[in-house]
C-alpha cells in the first residue's frame, strides 16, 4: 500500500512565530528564482504584489491621540515567467521531501 500525505493537513500543522510570518513568502520568492533559473527566459521577472485590506487601522497613542494606519497585509501575490509547473516540478511538488532541489 502506498504512503500517502495530506498537504493541507501537513501545513495546518506548522505553527509560525510571529517573528517568522513571512518566511512563506520568502519560501516562495526562493521558488521563483529557481524556476528561473531553470528557465530560458532572456528577460526574467518577478513580481509580488501586497494587499492590505481597504479599511484603516486606528492606533491610540500614548497621548490618548489617533493615528490612522494601513491595514496589515492580508495576502501577497507571486508570480514570475520562470519554467512554473512542468511535469517534473508537479511530480516534485507532491512526493513530500523531495530532494529535487538538493543541490
């Protein structure tokens, strides 16, 4: 019978510090340099694009004044024009712990 692994479940599992809240999107960005690195591309790109939430935070200073502040950031986009998902990054993607990248 072969082994199987819930990704979702994996990753619900994973509980990040506040101090490392952004090491998904640093794991991400490292993904897309390496797809382009694999790629032919002559102009390689990458783009991330950060969305707040539309509403302001307010924050109470020590004063007792306001300050209106952005909203957190709620989700950020990657993409780039690297090789992307070919049939050997999918068949990597899903064997979990893949050396594929183990260089």
């Amino acid at each position: 019978m072969p082994f199987t692994l819930s990704v979702a479940g994996q990753v619900g599992q994973i509980k990040l510090a506040q101090t490392k809240a952004l090491w998904p999107l640093f794991e991400t960005v490292i993904n897309s340099i390496q797809s382009l690195e694999d790629t032919d591309e002559f102009e390689k790109s990458i783009t991330i694009e950060a969305l707040r939430d539309s509403n302001a935070q307010l924050r109470i200073n020590a004063d007792g004044s306001k300050t209106e502040e952005p909203s957190h950031f709620e989700e950020f986009i990657v993409t780039d024009n690297g090789n992307g998902f070919d049939q050997s990054n999918y068949d990597s993607f899903m064997q979990a712990c893949s050396p594929a990248r183990e260089k």
